[in-house]
C-alpha cells in the first residue's frame, strides 16, 4: 500500500513504468561487483530531494550495504505493500494445511461482506483476491479517504483507528472495477479482505499468524506488525510527505500514525536485511510447498502497456532492461518508498528504502543493482 495519493491511487504499476520502458543496458557481472551503480542510484535520489536512502544487497556470499543522507544501514522502516507478500505466504500454507482453498468463495469465509454496488462475494474467490482479478474497488481510491488520510487531513486524523471492516465498507460504496477475473487492477481492499480470511480460517488475526508462521520461524528480529501501534521502533529515521500533488507544498515529518489505514495491504515495519531474509527463505522453498511456491509465481499479465510486469499472488515477475528477472513487491506508505526483490533462484537479493513520497526512483535501484546501470545525470 503507497500513503500519498500518487502512489496508492496510481497502483504499484506505476511505481515500475520507468523500468518497464526503459532502454536496454548491458548487465554487470552477477558476483563480486562492487556496487558502484546502486550506490550512485542511492546518492541521485538525495540530489533529488530525498533525504535518506539505504539499501542492501546479497549476492552469493557477497554483502553490501549502501546509505545516503540521514540514513542508516539498520534502519526500520515502514514497508507498505510488501505487506501483501507475507499476507499472501500465510494463505498458501493455510491452503497446504488443507484448512482453505484458495478457488473458495469470498463469501463462504465472509458471509455478507462484499456486497454492494454490483460487488458479490460468491462470485469472487480467495486467489482472485490475492492477483487483483477480484474487480473489488480499491477503498484507497475514494477521494475522501484520500482527502482525510493522504492529504491535508492526515495531520488531523494521523492516529484515527481504520477496523478492516470499515475499510471495506468504504470500497463498497463504489461500483466494481470489473467482473471478477475478467481483468487486473490493483486494490488495497484485495488485501484487506485476504487478512479477514486469515481471521476468520485461523481464529486470530492476520498479524497474528504472519508473526507465528514467518517472522518467528525466520527470525526477523526487526520485522514487526504493528496493528494500532503508532510510534517507529529504533533505530529508524524520520519519514517525510508533501500530503499534496503541488510541487512546491511544505514538507511535513510523519513518522507517526496509525497504521490501521493499510493493515494487511500494508501495515508491516521491517529492515533491509530482514526483508532479503524473508524473499530468499521464500524464494527458495522454505516457507511453501512446491505447489504452493508454483501458484504463488504463476503470474497474470497486467497490462499491454507493461509486457516486462506480471502479478502472481502477493508478488510480482519483473523482467529487468538487461534481461534480468527478478521478483518481489514494492511498497509506500506515508514518507516510505520501499523495495525489495530478488532473482528466482533467491541467490541475489536487494531490499531498501526512501524516507519520503514525493520523489526519488526506487526502480533505479533495482536497475543498477541487477543490471549495473548508472541513474542518467
């Protein structure tokens, strides 16, 4: 889930366009490469107008870690959307326990829930809700959501409280995007909806069983799912927003919220290292079964215009201007621009962070460390 309305509204695809269409470059050397092009990558987002940067690599036995401005290398940060690939995890071991499957009705696990405008729940299964082909509408979109939680009104309502049921209720008073798998588009309230099922399979909540099942198992000792919590645990630097499209609007400190807003579309605070952590783990078979990883990367096409992207369930296919394919999620929230992806086999693996929202290329990142291409001047 992104915090400003540039990056929630316009979807994660956006956030990609620029790699998607950019020129082919020749690849850096996969080992021992010494990272100048990612480091540049971080350093260019500052001359941007992003106050910190940090990212970290691994590749085989090589580690790197790389920071600009007011950033640290173990810095926590607010991870957004990459919140939907541990949502997803869950739902596919709880689909391998036998508990669910994921062609179930919406309805069957949320009798009464998605309804409304055209929306119907017994039409709409669990994996549609997982690869955004469910067609439910995206409470993120609605303007005065957006109003009062993304732009001027966030410093009034920053630590209002967002049950995930009232998060639906706001995608329900619109209309559907589409009839269920007809097409993809990209909606927080898939997500929200998909940490309900958790709820209701489990008995407990969604952050509940991503903590059990993945953050314990692996370790992630900086990985936390915060629920109502407001404050940023430390280490960790302030987050930055403009809350607002005009250019020239004040920047404004938002570290603290309530992170309710996003839940399991993007609620999870975490680091650098524990994000490469959790996508090499999963990657490379230790969280899903064979199938379960099989289903999780059989992606959708979404869109013509971006033929290099693909969605599977919680994560995303993207082929790199070298040739390059590397999968993962990236994320925002209010004042956090995150990254995380990694090559299929799990060996190479970046994750990192932009303390603000209003600018910096994360994709550059991602096109320098795979590729070792420089960000143009």
């Amino acid at each position: 889930m992104s915090a400003v309305r540039t990056v929630v509204a316009a979807t994660l695809v956006a956030g990609l366009a620029a790699t998607a269409l950019a020129a082919p470059a020749l690849a850096a050397p996969a080992h021992g490469q010494d990272h100048a092009a990612t480091r540049q990558a971080l350093q260019a987002a500052v001359a941007d107008g992003v106050p910190g940067a940090v990212a970290q690599a691994r590749d085989g036995r090589d580690r790197w870690t790389g920071t600009a401005g007011e950033r640290k290398g173990n810095d926590r940060f607010r991870v957004g959307s990459i919140t939907k690939t541990f949502t997803a995890t869950v739902l596919l071991q709880l689909q391998a326990e036998g508990r669910i499957d994921l062609d179930d009705p919406v309805e069957k696990w949320l009798p009464g829930v998605v309804r409304g405008n055209g929306h119907d729940g017994r039409k709409i299964t669990v994996r549609q809700l997982l690869n955004h082909t469910s067609g439910v509408y995206s409470y993120t979109e609605d303007p005065a959501f957006q109003e009062r939680v993304f732009g001027a009104g966030f410093l009034e309502h920053r630590y209002d409280t967002w049950p995930a049921g009232k998060l639906v209720s706001v995608a329900m008073t619109h209309k559907p995007e589409f009839a269920p798998g007809t097409a993809w588009s990209y909606s927080n309230t898939n997500y929200v909806l998909a940490g309900m099922v958790i709820e209701k399979v489990t008995g407990r909540s969604y952050g509940k069983a991503v903590e059990n099942r993945i953050i314990k198992p692996l370790k992630l000792r900086a990985t936390t799912v915060p629920g109502t919590r407001t404050a940023m645990p430390q280490p960790s630097s302030p987050a930055y927003s403009k809350l607002s499209m005009d250019p020239n609007a004040p920047v404004h400190e938002v570290s603290a919220l309530n992170p309710s807003i996003a839940g399991a579309a993007g609620e999870i605070i975490s680091d650098s290292q524990d994000l490469q952590t959790f996508y090499r783990a999963l990657l490379k078979g230790r969280l899903l079964t064979k199938d379960g990883l099989k289903e999780m990367t059989n992606t959708v096409a979404i869109s013509p215009e971006y033929p290099n992207l693909g969605y599977g369930l919680g994560l995303m296919k993207q082929k790199l201007s070298c040739g390059t394919e590397v999968w993962g999620h990236g994320g925002g929230i209010h004042g956090s621009s995150s990254l995380a992806q990694a090559t299929r086999d799990g060996e190479h693996s970046l994750a990192g962070n932009f303390n603000a929202d209003w600018t910096g290329d994360t994709e550059a990142v991602v096109e320098a460390e795979f590729c070792g291409t420089a960000p143009k001047e």
